[in-house]
C-alpha cells in the first residue's frame, strides 16, 4: 500500500495537468489497485520550481507490486509537466 503526492505544473494550463494526472492513474491501475485520488487543485507553491509560482496538487492512495514505486518514479522523473513528486510506503 502506498501513497504518492504529485505537484504538477499548471504553465500549459489546468486541464494539460488534469491529463497527466489520468495517464499517472491509468498506469497505476494497470500495475496494481487505486484505492483513492484526491485533487487538492491549484494553490501557490512555497518557493519558485523551475520558475513556476503555481501547481496542481493531486494525492493518491494506491496498492502495487513492490517494484513498481520505483519504475513510478522514474516516469515521473522524465515526464514533462511534473513539477515534484514523493511516494510513500504505507
């Protein structure tokens, strides 16, 4: 069991963030069980990420193997429009 909180960027707009959070869920559902997603929207970040002053918060429960947090992790990291991740085991 494991939760993820996803910081996307909201430079392109809200609904391109609303895109990569269904295509992150998607492959979460394949690799395992979404338990619960909740969007937190957009709200001003502490400091400035990658000159970004705004993200779009989305927190998810979900169920997988053990090795998938790893291999979620690494998308996250090379995929365009994700501003900060983390993943915690349960």
């Amino acid at each position: 069991s494991y939760e993820t909180i996803i910081v996307y960027a909201v430079a392109k707009g809200e609904e391109a963030a609303k895109a990569l959070s269904e295509k992150f869920q998607k492959m979460m559902e394949k690799n395992g069980t979404v338990d619960s997603v909740d969007e937190w929207g957009k709200r001003r970040l502490a400091y400035l990420i990658n000159d970004e002053a705004e993200g779009y918060y989305v927190l998810v429960n979900f169920t997988a193997a053990t090795d998938f947090p790893a291999e979620l992790d690494r998308v996250f990291k090379i995929t365009d429009g994700v501003l900060r991740t983390m993943i915690i085991k349960k």
